[in-house]
C-alpha cells in the first residue's frame, strides 16, 4: 500500500501493522520545487527525519520513497541524492524508492524506458504511468512494451483512469464505470508482461477530495480514479483488480 504523496496520520501505519499490510511511504518532495534553496531542502530533510523517527519500528513499513513526478535536472538529482544519503543514514533496513518519470527508448514511442541517474540510486526502481488514460486510449495498452535496463525490481507506482460511480456506457465513454473497468484490464495484462515487474500500487482505492478536479457533474471537486466512489460504491473495475489479485 502506497501512503502518498505525505506523511500520514500514524494511525494507518498501526492499522497496516494489524492487518499484514505492506507500506510504501513517501516524503512529500512532489513535481517541480525550488531544488536550489538550502531551506527548501532542509524542510525536505526535516519532513523525512520526523517520519522515519516516527515509524521506524513499524514492522508494515518497508520502503522510504523520496519524491514523486520529478523532473530530471542536475539540481533536482543533488537534492535528491542527497535525501537518500540521509534516510540510509537514519535507517539502513528499509528499501529506498521514488516514483519516477518514463521516457520514450531510444525516440521509440511504443517502448517505454527509465532514463534517470537517479534510478541508480533506489532499491526499487518505480514509476508512475497512464497509458489508456492520459495516454491515448485503454486499447494503446496493447502496443506498449517496456526496455527496463537497471538490474533492480521494478514496482508500478501508480496507474489507473477515473470513472464516476453509477455512470454507465461504451467502454471508450471517458469517465464511465465501462471505461475504467476495460483501463484495468487492458492496464493489467500489460503489466504481466513488464520484465522485472514485482509489485503495482493503483492508484487509487477510494475517491477523494481534490479542490482543482472541476469537471461539472462528474468531478466536483473529487478525484474520481477511485475503485469505490466517497460513499463505498464499488465500481465495475474494483472486480477487475480483486479478480486478478485472487489469481496471483
């Protein structure tokens, strides 16, 4: 389970104890920051010594993930290898990670590849991705494969498409239960043929609060990439994942 993209309330990390839940959590050092500013950094360093020192003896926690969607420029890796040295300093039992961006191989639109310095760092090698919903349609699923170079695990971060629970259609209907439900099981049968592939955390569980998601009568202010709606609703993909999930 992937706690982003914050620390959260330690009372997840208790019930994930309880429960034999696995946890990835995340420092929230997301998208594009002041990556030159010494206090932007130690807030960083701050943020991430505060959780480490509060859930270290979490028996569930078994990744510190760094970063989230970050561009890769020279400051950016400073910043970063920087965090890294730290966390392993604080704590050298847990795996390092970040969800990191995907690029095209080699000018390769349908081969997708990890070209980062900071890939090199991590334990787990994770990135994020979205094809059939920002990317083209649930069918393009099809045509992609990955060149995974680093000899290193690999764990899907997040993937997913948004649906508003109880609207129905052509499963090429954006924002359908259809739409999901066919995303998730084209998304699915192309990661069983990712090489390395060790893990996959969808993104997300449960529709939440999101102030810039605007989209009128759909949206309203929710993320809606939910498998279960704000009010528990199960959507037609939640039985796509929990199908696939019984067979593995």
């Amino acid at each position: 389970m992937r706690l982003a993209h914050y620390p959260h309330n330690e009372h997840m990390l208790r019930l994930a104890d309880q429960r034999g839940i696995l946890v990835w959590e995340e420092n929230p050092v997301y998208w594009t920051i002041s990556w030159d500013e010494e206090k932007t950094y130690l807030n960083a360093q701050n943020q991430l010594d505060e959780l480490i020192t509060r859930d270290k003896n979490r028996a569930s926690v078994i990744i510190w993930s760094m970063a989230n969607e970050t561009p890769n420029v020279p400051s950016r890796n400073l910043f970063l290898n920087k965090l890294a040295s730290f966390a392993r300093s604080k704590d050298n039992t847990r795996l390092i990670s970040a969800a990191l961006e995907q690029k095209d191989y080699q000018g390769k639109p349908n081969i997708r590849t990890i070209d980062d310095p900071f890939a090199e760092v991590v334990d787990v090698l994770s990135f994020n991705q979205y094809i059939g919903w920002y990317d083209g349609l649930p069918d393009k699923c099809k045509k992609i494969s990955w060149k995974i170079e680093q000899d290193k695990p690999v764990l899907i971060s997040e993937f997913g498409g948004a649906a508003k629970a109880g609207l129905f259609g052509d499963p090429n209907d954006r924002w359908t239960e259809d739409f999901q439900e066919y995303l998730y099981i084209e998304s699915l049968a192309m990661i069983d043929q990712l090489d390395k592939i060790q893990g996959m955390s969808p993104w997300i569980l449960i529709d939440f609060k999101s102030p810039r998601r605007v989209l009128p009568g759909v949206q309203d202010g929710w993320n809606r990439k939910g498998l279960l709606s704000e009010k528990g609703e199960k959507k037609k993909a939640y039985y796509i994942l929990q199908n696939y999930y019984s067979k593995h």
